[in-house]
C-alpha cells in the first residue's frame, strides 16, 4: 500500500502479509497455550508422582508396624506362655511352703518368695500389656514414683542385703518418666548386687539436683561369692539406652576397694 510521495521519492510501508500473521498468531496464542499444556501435564506428572511415593512410604510404614506389632505379640505369647506359667508355680510351692513349714525362718523366707512372685506376675502383666498394644494406641505403664525406691529397698533388706539409704538435696515434684528411670537404675544396682555381691554393704543415694537427681548404687567388695542366677548380660546396656534415651548419662564400674558403683544422672522434664 502506498503512503505517499515524500521529498527523495516515493515511500512505501507493508503492514501484513499472510506469514507475518501466522507468526504473529504462533508466537501470541499457540506457543503459550503449548507452553501452559506442557508445564500443566509435567505438574501433574510430577503431582502424580509426589502422591505415588508418598502411597507407597505409607504403605511401607503399616507394613512396618504391621510386622513389629506381630512380633511383640509373639514375645507376649512366649513370655505369658513360659515366663509367667514358671512364675505362678513359684509363688504356688513358696505359699504350699509357707503353710506347712515348720521352721519361722523358713516361713518368713517362703512368704517373701510369694511376695516377690506375685509382684513380678504384677509387673510382668503390665509389660505384657505394653507389648500387645498397637503403636500409638493404648495406656502406657503407670510411672512408679520415687517412693518405689524405697521399696526396692525394703525388699533387698528383706533377702539379707544390708542397704543404707541416702538423700542429698530439698526433693521437689518429678515427672513419672523420671521417676521411672531412677527407679530402674537402683533395681538394676541392687539386682547386680544381689547376683555378684552377696553379703556386701550397699548404699542408695538419691541426689536432688535443680535440673536433674543423680542415682547411685555403691556396694563395697563381696564377702561370699556370687551365686549362678542366670542373667542374659543386657542389663547395664539396656539401662543405658534408657538413661540416654531421657537425655541423661550413666556410668558404672568398679572402685578403688574392690567394689562397684552405678551411677546415673537424669534430667528433670518441666513439670507443669
């Protein structure tokens, strides 16, 4: 199209063709509306993908508790079949004993063996019932309170060990889970004693701290040899997965007289 006559001659402008227009269009409407498609289904490729794995994590994660729960109540199975059966005949013939003996020694021993008995078929249930419950579900142990202390301790004097209790410290309130662990360090001390140091004077001392009770069981050198109670030798490893696990520090080894010292230390949780 001709715009017209300027100074140096005649000028003229294109303004469109058929291809100029079809570029025009490609690159306005058909190269964004590909552009937006391809970015559109690799989003949900990519969102597709994201929720196929995600199926296929959780899937694994059930399959996961579904195995664990299996286990644990196969080893409830096994331990109420064989652990709580033996258990029970025990606290029977200690209670049979008890009635027909003769002798009050024998007596106050048999009536301590039923004693014992019947609160480890106590703990044993509780533990039992831990294992059967599903991940996540059911009612956790009830803690123990430092008070089980000192039962711990009155049932050691009770089978022969002389146990002097010690605490250091103003005590102030204590979560159960703390509470808990402390009671286990001086069950475990006190079993280790009672297994390895026979006759030896022992010392449980409970230090109050303001962020944190230290645990110590102190016995000093045997005066008997042990006896052979069987024993898996797991005991001090598993008490310091748990002392660890509460974010505390456990040492034990023996000292300069020829005894022994478990030593704790755990840290106090807010209490609210």
């Amino acid at each position: 199209m001709a715009v017209g006559v300027a100074v140096g001659g005649e000028r003229r402008l294109t303004t469109a063709t058929g291809a100029n227009a079809a570029a025009l269009f490609a690159w306005v409407v058909v190269f964004p509306l590909v552009a937006g498609l391809w970015i559109g289904a690799r989003r949900d490729t990519l969102a597709a993908l994201r929720d196929r794995a995600e199926r296929l994590e959780r899937e694994q994660v059930a399959r996961a508790d579904r195995v664990r729960a299996e286990e644990r109540a196969r080893i409830a199975r096994e331990m109420h079949d064989v652990v709580a059966h033996r258990v029970s005949l025990m606290v029977v013939h200690a209670g049979a004993l008890e009635v027909t003996a003769a002798d009050p020694a024998t007596v106050e021993a048999a009536a301590l063996i039923r004693s014992t008995g019947r609160a480890a078929l106590t703990d044993l249930r509780e533990v039992l019932g831990v294992l059967r419950q599903r991940a996540g579900h059911g009612t956790p142990l009830p803690p123990a309170g430092l008070d089980a202390v000192d039962e711990l301790v009155r049932e050691s004097r009770a089978a022969g060990l002389r146990v002097d209790r010690q605490d250091e410290g103003t005590p102030g309130p204590v979560p159960g889970g703390v509470a808990r662990t402390v009671h286990r360090v001086v069950q475990e001390g006190l079993t280790n004693v009672r297994k390895h140091a026979p006759g030896a004077e022992v010392t449980v001392r409970l230090r109050h701290l303001p962020d944190g009770i230290e645990a110590a069981v102190r016995n000093g050198p045997s005066t008997r040899p042990g006896s052979a109670l069987p024993g898996a030798g797991l005991g001090l490893v598993g008490l310091r997965e748990r002392v660890e696990l509460a974010g505390g520090r456990l040492s034990a080894g023996p000292t300069a007289d020829g005894g022994f010292l478990l030593r704790a230390l755990v840290p106090m949780e807010d209490v609210t």
